[in-house]
C-alpha cells in the first residue's frame, strides 16, 4: 500500500505469527463433542464481540484430533463466506472453513490483528480459486498484506477504532431494535387482519345498519367470525407449477424472461436480476404470468422462508417461471391481497409449514401440497376492507423499514471508512517516538515462535500442551 507512514511497513500475515487450518473430528464418535472446548464454525464469527462461547463443542477427547487456538487468535472464513472475521475470546478450535493467525504479541496487537483482518475481505475475494464455493486455501491466505503499525501506535488505533465504533454499533443496535420492532408491528396487523379483529365484519356492519364503526369483532382463536368460511387453495384458484431450466431450454431463439426462487420474496418482488429461458411452441400460452398471480416459493434451505408469496402485478411482459415457484391463479371470490396477507401472517406461515414438512426432515411443497392449504375466507367486500387497513396500516411501516435498511447500509460503510482510515495511518497522529515498524520487524524476526508445529496431533495423548505455550496479549 503506497502512501503509508514513514514509521509503518506492508508484510506477508506469515510474517506475524502461525497460521492454523481448523479441522472437523469425525461425527460418527460421540466421544468427540462435548463441552470442554467451544468449536467454532462461521456462524459464530462476530467482527464485534469476542467469541466465548459456541452451540457445538469438542469434549477432552475431540480436542486430541482438533486444532486447538489460543485466546487472542484471530478468525478468517476462507470457505464461503470470504472474509468473516472473528476474535478467540476463550481458547478454542475451529472447523477446516476457518483460517486462523495466532499472531506474535510481540509484534501485533491482537485487537489490532482483528480488526485489520476484516479490511482484507476484497483481497481474498480476488485470490479465491474458482470453483463453485470461493476458498482461499491456506498456503494463499499466509501471503495476504499485513499494514504493521509501530507496537505503541497499534494500542492508539484500537483505542481510538473501539471508541468509534462504540457509538456506531449503538446506533446499529437500536436501528435493529426498531427492524425487530417492525416486523412484530406488522405480524400483528396481518393476525389481526385474517383473525376477522382488524375491521368490522360484515354481519356486524349490517347488525348496525352498515355504519362503518372502528370498533371489531372478538372472536375466539380457533373459531372464524360470522359470515366467513374455510376454502383451500385449490377450491379458490388454478395451481400450476413452473419449468426446469436445463440445457435444452438454453436461450436462443425464443428467448423470454424467467422468473427465479431469488426474485420472489415475501410479500414483493426483486425483479433486478432477471434471467431468460427458451421456450418451445406453445409453451407461452400455458407458462405466461398473468396480472394478479399469486407466486409461491417450493422449497427453501431456511423453513421460515418456505412457502413465501408475494403478487405478480405483471411487471415483465411474458415472464414464465421457474419449476420451484408455484402460481396460483385465483377464481372470482378471493382477492390476491387478502390470500397473501394470510398466506404471509403468522397463522399462514406455520399452517405451510407444517405441510411441507417431511419425515425425513426436508421442507418442501409441491402443487398438490399447496392446494390443500385451509385459507379462512371473509365475503369479498369484506376483503376488499381488510386489505385497505393493511395498506392503510403498513405504509408507514414501509417507508420507516426503507429507511432503516438505508442507515443500517451507511452504518456498514461508515465502519468500513473507520477501518480504512485506520490502516491508512489516518485515524490516530503518529509519535515520532515510536519504534518504527521494520525496526521492530527486525529485531524480532529471528525470535522462533514458541509451541509445537501448525495441524496439531493426529493421535491422542494425555496432557496435551497448548497450541501457543503463552497466551497472545489484550485478547
């Protein structure tokens, strides 16, 4: 990096300290997990907060066949989700996504490590092989860029990092606080809405003369107001599945838009990235979308995203989509925003849910599956009620989610310009009373790094030493 200050150097992370691949025990022995040591996985990297504590863990045994790291080691994710950082607050293992630098306390701050390590998520995105999952091996990840500051000025840019970062991740926290607080607001009006409380049903408005009051009709959990009925999917519309995109349906010549699992949400559409598909003779007719379908998600690897819905309003002229979104088209009677307002609320989801659930643990729907789907049904102009309250109710809703979708994205990049300036040499004044960095380098760099060599033993053996003999500093 060009422009650094006088008293720092750029260096390979090998330089600094070992470099450790995590390793996964064998599953098929119990004896291997337990509680005697966290296991981390990426999930549990946190670029906040230390990590201490983890759901899996290894037991005395696992920990013989595992990589074990001391507290203050920093954490890379360098299989899938490239450049997922994290910090050893305890010591701990990690499974073989995870790289890991132990750096020399001498040379490097662990703090100043951790969060050095997070700025390298575009390096290693360009130094990944090619290959379906990104990985940067760990021959790759040893040569990434180390800025080393001088050991006194690491200590004032954490500081001055921490301080900053206080007040940003308060800021995220209550933006989160409000997100969270969003989306109880709107699972309420959605269960209030298909529960028959959110307006006046209509026997009520006709036991009152059709005056529209405010006020709601009470009804039990389980049982439907009056005038309102139960129909499945099936008896309220034409279900329809979509087509496999397989190499013959390569676009060539009758190419037309092609409608993924990733465009449907819940309750919108992302139309952003579209792909195209070839269709054959007559395939248009029967695949095209239509104005008011209703678009159902097939499978999901998260159950709390199966089954999602959302309305096509016919945005992209002759669209067919995918085999693993399934349309309903509705028959007069059922108003699409009313089926999914109640096919996205609390009551829907768990209703879907528990129909796409298997034996064997998958959660997937087909056709046959969704038209079985039970939908309380109110009278149509009653419908047509509920759905202006939920419109009615949910726009402020919306517009407040956009904007804390927007703050939370400048909330990411202004952390991203406080680690910029950081290791730009930026953040904190230099004292020219420093140690320089290469001096630093230099006199240390003959020093061998205590503790056995990197991989761990392959056999067990009892009292077993620590990766590292001396804990890394500030951890």
């Amino acid at each position: 990096m060009s422009n650094l200050p006088a008293t720092w150097c750029e260096i390979t992370i090998d330089q600094l300290g070992r470099i450790t691949t995590g390793n996964t025990p064998s599953k098929s022995d119990p004896r291997n997990f337990g509680t005697a040591c966290p296991w981390v996985k990426p999930p549990d990297l946190n670029p906040q907060t230390p990590v201490t504590d983890t759901e899996e863990g290894l037991s005395e045994h696992g920990t013989a066949f595992a990589r074990v790291l001391p507290a203050g080691a920093v954490l890379v994710c360098c299989i899938g989700s490239l450049g997922k950082v994290g910090l050893a607050g305890v010591p701990l293992a990690t499974n073989q996504q995870i790289n890991s630098i132990a750096f020399d306390d001498r040379l490097v701050e662990a703090r100043y490590g951790f969060y050095y390590c997070q700025t390298l998520t575009n390096w290693l995105s360009k130094n990944a092989s090619a290959t379906t999952v990104s990985i940067v091996n760990k021959t790759t990840f040893s040569k990434a860029p180390f800025i080393l500051a001088p050991r006194e000025e690491q200590k004032r840019i954490v500081a001055e990092i921490e301080k900053q970062l206080t007040r940003l991740d308060a800021s995220v926290a209550a933006l989160k606080r409000v997100q969270a607080n969003l989306k109880r607001y709107r699972a309420s009006v959605l269960k209030a809405a298909c529960e028959g409380r959110l307006v006046p049903t209509e026997a009520e408005l006709a036991r009152r003369g059709n005056t529209r009051s405010s006020v709601v009709h009470k009804t039990s959990k389980d049982a439907l107001p009056e005038g309102w009925k139960w129909a499945t999917l099936s008896e309220l519309s034409d279900i329809q599945g979509g087509i496999q995109k397989q190499p013959s349906r390569r676009p060539v010549k009758n190419t037309y838009p092609f409608l993924r699992v990733a465009n449907v949400l819940r309750g919108r559409l992302d139309l952003h990235e579209m792909h195209s598909v070839e269709l054959f003779t007559g395939e248009l007719e029967k695949l095209r979308l239509q104005k008011d379908d209703l678009l159902i998600v097939e499978g999901n690897g998260s159950p709390s995203q199966i089954g999602r819905m959302a309305i096509w309003n016919g945005e992209i002229l002759n669209c067919a989509h995918q085999n693993h979104i399934i349309r309903a088209r509705l028959t007069p009677g059922a108003l699409p925003a009313y089926v999914q307002a109640y096919w996205n609320s609390p009551r829907g989801s768990s209703t879907v849910l528990e129909v796409a659930s298997s034996t064997s643990g998958l959660y997937t729907l087909s056709v046959s599956k969704v038209g079985r789907i039970p939908i309380p049904l109110p009278p149509v102009s009653e419908q047509a009620r509920i759905v202006e309250e939920i419109d009615r109710r949910l726009s402020s809703v919306e517009e407040i989610e956009r904007e804390t979708d927007s703050d939370l994205k400048k909330a990411e990049r202004l952390r991203q310009s406080i680690l910029k300036r950081a290791f730009e040499g930026k953040l904190v004044p230099q004292d020219p009373n420093d140690e320089p960095a290469a001096a630093l380098l230099e006199r240390i760099r003959g020093t061998a790094i205590p503790g056995p060599s990197p991989g761990g033993p392959k056999t067990r053996r009892s009292n077993r030493p620590p990766l590292i003999a001396k804990e890394t500093a500030n951890a």
